[in-house]
C-alpha cells in the first residue's frame, strides 16, 4: 500500500479495516479521523463516509440500470440488459409469491431492492484490496492529507453500522405490518398471551411477563441476526481476502480460487437477507 513497506502485519490489516470517518472530535473539531482512536472519540453521530458514498453509489446504479431496461424494453428481440433484468424480476417475484401469504404492492419491489443492492454492495468484495485504497490514498495527498492517515473500505456490507441499519428498516415494517393487520391491542396482545396462556385470568396475568420477554426476544432477534449475519460472512472474506494480498507470489492463484468461491457467499446472502425479509413480514402479516 501507499502507506509504506514499513507496515507491521497487524498495522497492515487494521489499516485496511478502518472506515474513513467524519465527525465532531472534541479537540480538532469537525473533521476526518486520522486513526481509530480519534474515530472513537468522535462518538455516536460520526459518519463512516465510505459506506455511505459507496452504498448510495451503488443503489443509484442499480435504479439507472433497471430503469434504462424498462425505458429501452421492447416486445420484439430483447436486448440482453432486457433479459437479464426481466430474470431477476421473475426470480423475485416468484420467492414473494412462494413466501408472502399476505397481500402488499410493497414486498415484491421491496425484495428486488434488497437482492439487487445488497449483490452489488457484496461484489465490491472481489476488487482488489488494495487499488481502491491505495488510489483514495494518493487523492488524499494530493489535497494535504497524510496518505497513513487515508483510510478507505470500499464494502458497505462490512460495516456493521450499514447492515444494522437496513436490519432496522426490515424491523420497523414488521411492526407497521403486525399492527395494521393485527391491530395496536392485537399486536400487544401477540407480544403478552403467547407462547403460555391459562383459563384462570390471575395465572394468565402472572404469565405475561414471561410471555411478553419471550416474545420481546424473538422480535428482537429478526433484525440482529439480518445484520450480524450479512456483517460476519461479508467481513471474514474481506479478512481473507487481506490476508491473501499479503503472501506474496501465491496471491493470484488464491486471491481468483477465493474470488471464485466468494461469488457464491456474495450472491447466497443477498438471497437470504431477502428471503428472511420476506418471511418476517409474512408472518407478520398473519392473524391469528
């Protein structure tokens, strides 16, 4: 990397792990971290502004391809942008129509959303770990910065920060659909008589605490395991990938046989974030 031949293993791989942040540090005001620790000191509401560059780049991408499809599509021979976006679509819908038993205008292009970004921000995976760094590093310098202190990732989905944020917008429509369907008392009431229930109103009311921590967890549990799932897979094959860019005249052969392979995690979680999705806000679009 542009940082130097100088860099230790450890140093090598935390600099590569490190997002360019932007906030409030209490000493140097707004401005960019230039290590970790400053990152830290910044706090809550400091910006990882590679994720969010890269993630909203690549959303864009995806809405300006699939919206050249639909406004070049045709009845006649279709292109081949045409077949592979009218692909994707059928794929789609049919895992909505398999999955979802509720009725929703917003799933299908919700799940084609969330299949086709999530893809795009996992492939930035198999680009070379150190080309878009090392690039970000000689931009930095070319505006003052230290090119050791230019930190830059370049896979939203390694950001646990991004991961948990599209988790909680999957949580935040299970409970917009529980409550439409179930209604307010209907979903308090899932949350508090289930899984134990009693004849004997005073025994059912001992039971609602234990009911409703119960339910609290599994609820919980739909959004954390989306984040942290996507999160981990995403973030150990950056490691490995990091780990392969350092041995040397082995690196091609293992960084293309791990590359192969890494296709099938990239594609295989988009798949399942969107899967899980859709069987979250099936069930709970269900009434019981």
């Amino acid at each position: 990397m542009a940082t130097g031949d100088n860099l230790t293993t450890t140093a090598y791989i935390q600099h590569h792990l490190q997002n360019l942040t932007f906030g409030l540090h209490p000493e140097n005001g707004w401005s960019f971290a230039t290590s970790a620790e400053q990152a830290t000191e910044m706090g809550f509401w400091a910006i990882h502004v590679d994720t969010m560059a890269w993630s909203i780049g690549l959303g864009i991408l995806f809405l300006w391809v699939f919206r050249m499809a639909a406004k070049t599509a045709t009845t006649g021979v279709p292109s081949g942008l045409q077949n592979f976006v009218e692909m994707m679509v059928e794929f789609v819908d049919n895992s909505v129509r398999e999955t979802f038993h509720g009725k929703s205008k917003l799933i299908a292009p919700l799940s084609l959303t969330i299949f086709c970004w999530i893809f795009l921000m996992n492939l930035m995976d198999l680009v070379p770990v150190d080309f878009l760094p090392m690039l970000a590093q000689k931009i930095g310098a070319l505006f003052g910065a230290d090119p050791s202190h230019v930190y830059f990732k370049v896979v939203p989905t390694t950001d646990v920060n991004a991961t948990l944020g599209m988790s909680l917008s999957v949580f935040a429509l299970i409970i917009f659909y529980s409550i439409r369907e179930k209604g307010f008392s209907g979903f308090v009431a899932e949350l508090t008589l289930h899984p134990f229930n009693a004849s004997n109103p005073f025994v059912q009311a001992l039971l609602i605490p234990v009911n409703f921590l119960l339910e609290a967890v599994t609820l919980l549990a739909k959004p954390v395991s989306l984040a942290l799932r996507l999160f981990g897979n995403l973030y150990a094959g950056e490691l490995i990938f990091i780990l392969i860019a350092m041995v040397g005249l082995w690196q091609l052969p293992l960084h293309f046989a791990w590359a192969t392979f890494h296709i099938l995690i990239i594609t295989l979680q988009a798949f399942i974030f969107m899967m899980l999705t859709i069987v979250y806000l099936s069930m709970a679009s269900e009434k019981h």
